[in-house]
C-alpha cells in the first residue's frame, strides 16, 4: 500500500474515532414475488465512536435515537458497560503511547491524541513509512473493535462459537456486531471487519459451528445419536 492510501486510511479511522460523523443505512422491503428492493437510505449523524464508548461504559448500550448530550432512558439492567470502559481505557493507553514514542506532546483528551495521530502521519519527517503502516493496523484495531461493542440499540451478538484462531480457540469470547460488520474476540483481541473481507470467514466459521451443534441436538433428540460418539461435536470444534 502506498503512502498516500496509509495515510488517508489513518484519517478516515481517525475521523470515525474522534469526530462526528454520518452513517447511511440501506432500507428494503420484501415483494409480493419475493424479491428484495431497495426503499430508501436512512442517514443518521452520529457521534465519535469513542463518545459512544464513554456513554456505553457510563450507560450501557447507546441508540441512534438518544439525544446527543441527554443521558439515555434507564433500562431495567445495571447501568454501564465494563468491556466498553475497559477499551476505552486501552485505547487512552495505546494512543498515549504512540504520542509519547512520536514525541508529539500531550493532549487533554483521547480524541485531540488520536487527531493529532492522524496529522502527524501526513508527515514523513515524523513518521516514516513503517512507522506509519504500523500507526494504520493500531488505529484499525481500536476501530474495528469499537464498532463491534458498540450495540446502538442492543448489545454486540455473542455466538456460541469458539475463537477461530488456533493460538486461542476460547469458547463465547466472539463480539459481532452484525449491522456493522465487525467483530473481535475479547480473549485474543482478534478483530474482523469488511476491509479485508476476514468478516464473511468469520461468519462462515459460526454459521459451521452453529450448524453442526444444531445437527446433534436434531440426532439426539430423534434418537439417532449413533454409538461410540459419531455424532457428537467435541468442545472448541
């Protein structure tokens, strides 16, 4: 990847992380002959997505309808998020990090360090071109899992299927958010999202995990489980 892409992927990560911006949402509808067609685009202003995670740590989950500076409706759960405070909180460290490395200098807030990021990678005296990949793979990681916990509406879809990658391979660890379409695992820190396409093997990974637990619980209850565990799926498979 060239420089320029490096750099213009950076802001755009930069810009999602710390400014406010507009999402636009495809509606369909279903016909009578069963095709899918396309209603209307649905465009909503959103606020930085590390606003949404300080308000999902405070809170809980966070709407696109909510207010923008009105604290959300009580739910009938405990207020706050301890995994959205949690990546908050590393986020503020990472990025620290970064700036103190760059020797950039301090900033009162964690979306000021991420934009002054963003600006330095436009200049090769600060950052060379390693340094600025390297730059590009954290701040995608700390989008790609932001997007994933952050539910809107509801919290993040939690399969009942284990991590893909072999180092790891925990069990309920997987957080997706479907709409989107990016997902981490909160024991390896693996992420997944549609840059690269790693989401549709994601999805291809639960749907088979989900599939082959659905096919032993038919066998069982049909009374067909087979002798010696021919139908059984073994935990992590």
């Amino acid at each position: 990847m060239t420089r320029h892409l490096v750099v213009a992927e950076i802001a755009g990560y930069a810009h999602e992380l710390a400014d406010t911006y507009r999402t636009q949402t495809p509606a369909y509808t279903r016909t009578r002959g069963g095709r899918i067609k396309l209603t209307g685009v649905h465009s909503t202003e959103q606020d930085g997505l590390l606003v949404q995670l300080a308000e999902a740590a405070a809170y809980g989950v966070t709407s696109p309808d909510d207010v923008h500076g009105a604290r959300p409706v009580p739910q009938s759960r405990p207020p706050g998020t301890w995994e959205a405070l949690a990546l908050h909180a590393t986020i503020s460290t990472d990025a620290g990090r970064w700036t103190a490395n760059l020797e950039l200098g301090h900033r009162d807030t964690v979306q000021a360090t991420v934009r002054q990021l963003a600006a330095a990678a436009a200049e090769p005296r600060v950052l060379d071109d390693t340094v600025a990949a390297a730059l590009a793979g954290a701040m995608r990681r700390w989008h790609v899992r932001a997007q994933a916990l952050i539910g809107w509406i509801t919290e993040p879809y939690r399969p009942r299927a284990t991590c893909p990658v072999l180092t790891c391979g925990r069990r309920d660890t997987l957080r997706v958010n479907v709409a989107r379409r990016a997902a981490y695992c909160a024991g390896c820190l693996s992420i997944w999202d549609d840059s690269d396409g790693s989401i549709r093997v994601l999805a291809q990974h639960i749907e088979a995990q989900t599939n082959s637990r659905a096919v032993q619980a038919e066998r069982v209850r049909s009374g067909r489980a087979g002798r010696g565990g021919a139908w059984s799926v073994r935990e992590g498979e």
